[in-house]
C-alpha cells in the first residue's frame, strides 16, 4: 500500500526555483533511499512533507487520500515524522523527557515514573533496554542520541519516517546499530525515507532508491536493479551546467613551485589522520569528499583554528604548525571561512570596514586607520569583485548572498595573501554571482596565487580545479587526479567509498 | 531591492545621511528640546549655579560611562566599575594618609584598578564565562576589599587635601573661576576617547571583535587580547574617576560609586551601545548620560520626592530602550 504519495511538487524561493514537478512514492513497511548533492532540494522536499514549507503547487496523499499540510503539527497528525541530521534534544534533560517532550508542554504536570516506563516501552524494541530513560540525554553516545530522536519521532504514532543522514556523524559500529534499529521499524510497516550519501547505507538498507538533481527526480529504480554506476551518474549529472573558466596550462609542479607542503598531518580528535599533500604556486587544488569527510577540518586544522595531534605544514619554507590562526594569516596564508555569515562576515557593519578587518595593519600609521586609504581599497576591492551594493557604506546584512560572498571574498584578498583556502565559496549564491566568483578565483590563480578550493557540489570542483585531491567518508586522503582524470564517475567511485564497497559489494547483498 | 553598483558617492551627501540616521542627532534634539521645556518651566534651570552643578555632577559617572562603552562594544559589559572605582580610591586614600606623596598614590590605586580590570579579562577569555558573572562577583570582591581595608569607616582626606592644592583642584577647583576642573577632565578623556573610538585601529579591533567573534578570529585578529584589554581600559578608567571623587569628596566613603554601573550600563544603551557588542559611539553613550542627568536634574528642580526618582528614572530609561527596539524593528522592516 502507498503510504505516502507526492504528484508535482514544485517550490520557488523568490525566483529561484529548487523543485520542479517532484513525483514520490513510499510504501508501507519499504525504506525509500533519496540520495543527491548538496542542493539538490532533498532538505526542501522533506520539510514540505513535514509542514515547515508550503510546496507552490502539486497534491500530497497519505494512503491514498489527499491532505493538505500547512504546519508540522498537521503533518504530525498524519503520522509523519522527521529525524533531522542535527540532533536536536534537550541536553540536560533526561531521556523519558525528551521523548515526550510536545506532551509535557501540553500537560499540566506529568507523573515521571509513568513517562519513563512508557519510554522504556517504546525504546524496548529499539535497542534491546540498553538505553535508561532516566540518564541525561548528554551522557549518552551519539548513535543513542540518535536512537532517542527516533523514538521521540515514533513516540507519537508513527507511520511515516524522514531520516536525513542519520548516519553523517556516526561510527561505523554505531551506524550498524542504528541500522538494526531501522530495520525493525520496517517489520512494523514504517514507510521510511532514508536519506544518505553513503552507498554502504543505500545498499545495505533500502528497497528502493531515488535520486534528486538540481530540484528534479531523476530516477527511482528497485535497490537490485540500482548499482552505483548508475547513481553516480545519475547525482553528477552528464551535462555540465555552468560554464568555467578555463584551467590553467603552464602549471610547473616542481619542488621549487612547491607553496604549501603539508605532510602527516592528522587531527586530535581523530576525524582525518595522516594527510599529505603539496600546493604548486597559481595551482587550484580541489578537495572532494562527501559531507562529513573532514574537508573543512583538514582546512582548520592547517590554519591552526583546530588542535592537531601531529603533522607538518611547510609554508614558506618553515613550519607553521602550532602558530596561532593570526600569525599563519598575517604570513600570508588565509582561509575564507565556509560559514559566512557566522565566521565571516561583521553583518552590522558596512562594505567598507568589512574590507579592512584583515587589512588593519597595512593602512595603520601610528595606530591610527588611514580613513582616506581605507576607502579607497575597499572602493577598489569592492569594484574589482562587482559587488553590487548602493556604495561602500550599505551594511553588508542588507546585501544578497551572493554579493555578501563577494564582500567576503574582498575582505580575503585584501590583504593580498599567498595561499587562499576557500571552504564553499559559493554556498548559496545564486547562478551569476557563481561565475563570477569562479572568474575571481581563476584571475587570483594566474595571478599566481595558489587556491586550495573545498565545495560539495562535485560539478564545481571538477570545474574549477587544476587537480583534485580525494577524500573517502572516513577522512582517508586516497589520491588525487589531474586532466582529464577529473571527471565524475572516477572522484565518486573514490569518495563515496564506492571502491570499499565494491569489494564486498555481493556480500552485503545477500546480507539483506 | 535597488542595488546598482559600485558608485562614487558624494562625501558631503554621505555625511549628511550618515547624520541624518545616527542616534546621536536625535539625541541631541532630544536633550535640546529638553533644555527649552526646562528653562521655560523652571527659573533655576539655566541659572549658572544650576549648569555648573550639572557639569561637576557629570565628571564621575562620565568617564566610568566611557569605560562601559568601551567593554559595551567589545561584547562584554563590566558591573564592577562603581566598585573598583572605590577600591582604587581606597588604596590611593589610604597611602596618602600613611604619608604617600600624591601622584605615586594615585598610581597605587590605578594600578589596583588595572590589575582588576586584567583578572577580569583574564576569567572571561580563558574560561569563557559571561562578562555578567565574573563582574558581578568582581562587584562584591573589590567592595569587600573596601570594607576590610577600612573596617567600614570612612577615610576622610579634609586635612592632608589641603597641604596638597593641585590634587584639590582636580576635584573642586574651577577654571577661570567657572567651569568646574572635573568637568574639563572629563571632557578632555571623552574627546579623546572618541576620536579614539573612530579612528584608532586599536579601537576598530574591539569593533570586530563585539561585532562578530568569530569573523574578527578569522580575520587575524587576536579576540582575547583585544577583549583583556577592553576590561583594562574599563577599570582604569574607573581608577581614574576615583581620583576625582576622592578630591571632590575630600575622602572616601565605603559606598562610594553604589549603583554606578546601573547609571553607565543605562546610559550606554540608550545611547545606541549594543548590548551585543560592535555597535556604539562614546558620544553617543556620553549623550545618553546626558539625557539622564538632566532627568534627574528636572525631578530635583521640580522637586520630586526622593522615592519616586528611581522609579521615574528607570521608567523613563525603559521607555528609550523599548522605543528603539521598535524603531529598528521598523527600519529592518522597511529594508528587506
């Protein structure tokens, strides 16, 4: 039986449109895989099932009957519920609260041994009684704050089940165990949508699997007809949507071109280990790997805003591991954070001083700014990267994403550094402001800047990049390509762990 | 939205827009149109005697204001200037009765004040507790110092102030015979600290660092030392009043500078000091401080009972507040 129906949802923000005309099906009792970039419109598409977005048109059936589902509370009322990749309990409560927490709300006073037995109950089948509903939601492992979510989400009559990457922050014991989990909630005829990036987790789990792109479903096949050729390509897509500058063609990577070598590299709290790499002068080095693969936290580490175990990064000849984050950046080494709005970016304030923050130094005579020379380069930055703005004064909360990222990436270059390591630089930033951004970074490198460049979205690096360094989910550095090597099915069959799974791809399998 | 590029604006036309939203205009037309009520309604307001009152009474609260603004912007806010002000105050008071000559006293309780203003810092950045916490118990610490340093009596300066007439003069002298030398003080540190405030790249730090942490972190800037020195700069600052209360006082008394914080905090935010840290002018905090001293004048001069004035006062300074919450409300609503 159809559990739940969805007949062309279609969702613009502004004029920007993310879904086009979805179709979905889930049956009673089946895990649904959806996997996809990030982008793809996979988070958009679950928050309109769950009633925290209203799709612009299209019809929404729950075993065979349309309903319309304006908040999450109506979706609630159907059934459907939404474990969401972050968890999101209350810390200092205990787990029996937490489970019913909507219901305290209501209530007027609650009986905790009463609560606590009924969460025992519901969590019985989940783990077997190894979790207390008693204990302090913080003292649990993640994968049991993860299994707690879950019966908080079934607690209230579950029929449906959103998971989106239930698995992005857990071990590979802990994964199993979520999965058993999961598993059992199918045998009671939960229908669940199962989002992942993991091929290990689609295959192992999933009776069907669909693949979203650029707001389009462009497939849905049984998991036995499925293999992860055909969902790389399906996610990559064939054609390449934007145009990129064209790489650079006299690159010398020879020792003496070497700007950034980092060797051994390896984090302290255990999330990549072991990482080398060299950095050639007006090279852009890509780094792929799948969400959750320790990108950015390579790129932390390296800048000295993460502690590290062990390693060395060899920046101009000298080590610069264990210098502070504003020493490695005033010699020249610089980061442009992957959250611009939290690491980035003074929002309150404007163009001008934005542009400057990195660049006190040089426009400081006898402690005090140059005011004149201060607005001349933010004049200057802020025309070179077309910043589309009312003046250098505008404050930069009032711009758009895409201009904010330009203002950002002004406030990097300033300082006119030797190394720039740029985490997503055109997180969401619309079409135009993407090319252009591209434009920058490819002018930056024949410039002879080196870019170490760390995007999601496979299509940019791929584009972007002059060599591609791959990471596999478990922070494993395993290679990298240059030439015509970069291309889609080659860096997945890498990064989605693809080349571990094929291995034992029958076993697993048959396993299930 | 009209977004055009990049164009040369005019600077003229810049600034007289920049004028136009900032607080401190309508602040002053406030503290203006205040003025005209008062010497309309009242024949002592714009007496001499009255104004000159008001400049020597602003002198204390100013410069511990000035210090407010200062930890204001870096993100943080300080409750302990009233009494690391007494503390200073005691210390210098002390060493000048035990036969200290004047300036190395004075130095003894800066000192005091800085090394407050440094323990302070020191807390915050490195265990990354709340300013609120560690400053209120640095309230209680540097009173409780007071206390046990004087056993509760109260230092009386009458007879050592007048071997020592400069140090007098600080507090009670008037220059020309009119403008109280407190006062001029006071207006020389909020110059300074204004300008400061504006152009120093030290100053600009602190900006970033109140406005968004971990942007000035990534942008090279070192957050902790910046908001160490912000405490500092807070508690010398306040080292520095003391030594005009002392004079003006002829003495210390042990609940010297009592409420003071609430005076500054209340005086900064109406003056458009973010709670949050980053926004904020010393003239417009000091324009606040303005605001509500001449309240406070008005319910004097009209003679409002002494129960109703904080009642009055606080009333008045939530209204400001409540009001601007709403105007940028309205501004941000106009915007997206």
């Amino acid at each position: 039986m159809e559990a739940l129906q969805l007949r062309d949802i279609s969702k613009s923000f502004g004029r920007n449109q993310v879904l086009f005309s979805i179709d979905f099906d889930l049956q009673a009792g089946e895990i649904h895989g959806i996997m996809g970039e990030n982008g793809a419109g996979k988070s958009t598409l679950m928050n309109i099932i769950y009633g925290n977005l209203k799709s612009d048109g299209g019809e929404i059936r729950v075993d065979g009957n349309p309903v319309t589902i304006n908040e999450v509370s109506d979706a609630q009322k159907l059934g459907i519920c939404f474990v969401e990749q972050e968890i999101a309990l209350c810390q200092d409560a205990t787990v029996a609260e937490n489970i019913f927490m909507a219901r305290i709300n209501q209530g007027k006073g609650f009986n905790m041994k009463k609560l606590a037995e009924e969460a025992r109950q519901i969590l019985e089948p989940l783990c077997g009684g190894s979790i207390d509903p008693y204990e302090i939601v913080e003292k649990l492992p993640i994968s049991n704050q993860q299994v707690v979510e879950i019966a908080k989400a079934i607690s209230n009559n579950c029929r449906i089940l959103i998971l989106d990457e239930p698995t992005s922050s857990l071990s590979g014991e802990e994964a199993d165990a979520l999965h058993r989990v999961i598993q059992d909630l199918k045998k009671r005829g939960i229908g669940i949508i199962y989002i992942s990036h993991r091929m290990s987790d689609i295959f192992g789990q999933c009776d069907r699997v669909s693949v979203l792109r650029d707001g389009t479903m462009v497939s849905t096949r049984p998991i036995a007809e499925a293999t992860v050729q055909q969902l790389v390509n399906d996610m990559a897509g064939r054609e390449v949507d934007i145009l990129y500058p064209p790489k650079a063609e006299d690159l010398q990577r020879t020792e003496e071109n070497v700007v950034l070598d980092v060797q051994g590299l390896t984090d302290a709290e255990g999330r990549f280990s072991d990482v080398n790499f060299k950095l050639y002068k007006g090279e852009i080095l890509g780094f792929a790997g799948l969400l959750g693969a320790g990108r950015s936290e390579i790129m932390q580490g390296l800048t000295g805003l993460r502690p590290m175990k062990g390693g060395k990064v060899i920046f101009h000849g000298r080590d610069i591991m264990g210098k502070s984050t504003s020493a490695i950046f005033q010699d020249g080494l610089v980061m442009l954070p992957e959250d611009r709005k939290k690491q980035g970016l003074f929002l309150d304030m404007d163009i001008e001083m934005n542009t400057s923050a990195a660049y006190l130094q040089q426009i400081t005579r006898g402690g005090m700014i140059q005011r004149g020379k201060e607005h001349r380069q933010a004049e200057e930055m802020s025309k070179s990267m077309n910043v589309r703005c009312t003046g250098i004064h505008q404050i930069v909360r009032s711009l758009s994403g895409g201009n904010q990222q330009k203002v950002l990436l002004a406030k990097v270059l300033a300082k006119r550094p030797d190394v720039v390591i740029m985490d997503e630089p055109t997180r969401g930033v619309d079409v135009g402001a993407k090319a252009e951004i591209h434009r920058l970074l490819r002018q930056l490198a024949s410039e002879g800047v080196s870019v170490i460049m760390v995007s999601s979205e496979l299509n940019e690096v791929m584009g972007m990049s002059d060599r591609v360094v791959m990471l596999d989910s478990s922070g494993c550095l395993v290679g990298d390509v240059t030439g015509d090597d970069i291309n889609s099915d080659h860096i997945m069959y890498y990064i989605s762990d693809a080349y571990k799974y094929q291995e034992k791809n029958d076993e697993v399998t048959e396993h299930e | 939205m009209n977004e055009t590029q990049v164009k040369k604006s005019s600077p003229v036309l810049d600034f007289f827009k920049r004028l136009k939203n900032a607080r401190e205009t309508s602040l002053i037309l406030i503290i203006v149109a205040i003025c005209i009520v008062l010497s309309i309604t009242n024949p002592y307001f714009a007496k001499w005697a009255n104004i000159q009152t008001l400049l020597g009474s602003i002198a204390i609260n100013g410069i511990l204001t000035i210090g407010m603004i200062i930890v204001m912007i870096s993100g943080g806010l300080d409750l302990s200037i009233g009494a690391v002000m007494c503390m200073s105050m005691a210390f210098s008071a002390k060493a000048i009765t035990l036969g200290v000559p004047p300036i190395l006293a004075i130095l003894i309780g800066l000192v005091g004040a800085a090394v407050c203003g440094f323990v302070i810092g020191q807390i915050v950045t490195k265990l990354n507790l709340s300013h609120f916490i560690v400053t209120l118990c640095f309230m209680g610490i540097a009173r409780g110092v007071v206390y046990v340093m004087t056993s509760g009596i109260s230092i009386s300066l009458v007879s050592n102030l007048k071997t020592m007439p400069t140090l007098a003069f600080i507090g009670s002298g008037y220059i020309g015979g009119t403008v109280p030398m407190s006062f001029v003080i006071f207006l020389a540190l909020a110059i300074a600290a204004d300008l400061y405030a504006r152009k120093s790249s030290g100053m600009r730090k602190v900006y970033y660092t109140g406005s968004n942490e971990m942007a000035a972190k990534h942008s090279g800037i070192k957050i902790n030392r910046v908001k160490v020195l912000a405490c500092v700069a807070c508690s010398v600052l306040a080292g520095i009043a003391s030594v005009i209360y002392m004079s003006k006082y002829s003495g210390v008394s042990v609940s010297a500078g009592e409420g003071a914080e609430m005076t500054a905090l209340s005086a900064a935010v109406i003056g458009g000091v973010s709670m949050n840290g980053g926004k904020g002018t010393v003239a417009g905090g000091l324009l606040g401080l303005l605001f509500i001293v001449l309240i406070q004048d008005a319910m004097n001069l009209f003679s409002v009972q002494a129960f109703w004035q904080d009642l009055i006062r606080y009333v008045i300074v939530l209204l400001a507040v409540i009001l601007d919450v709403l105007q940028e409300r309205a501004r941000k609503k106009k915007n997206s």
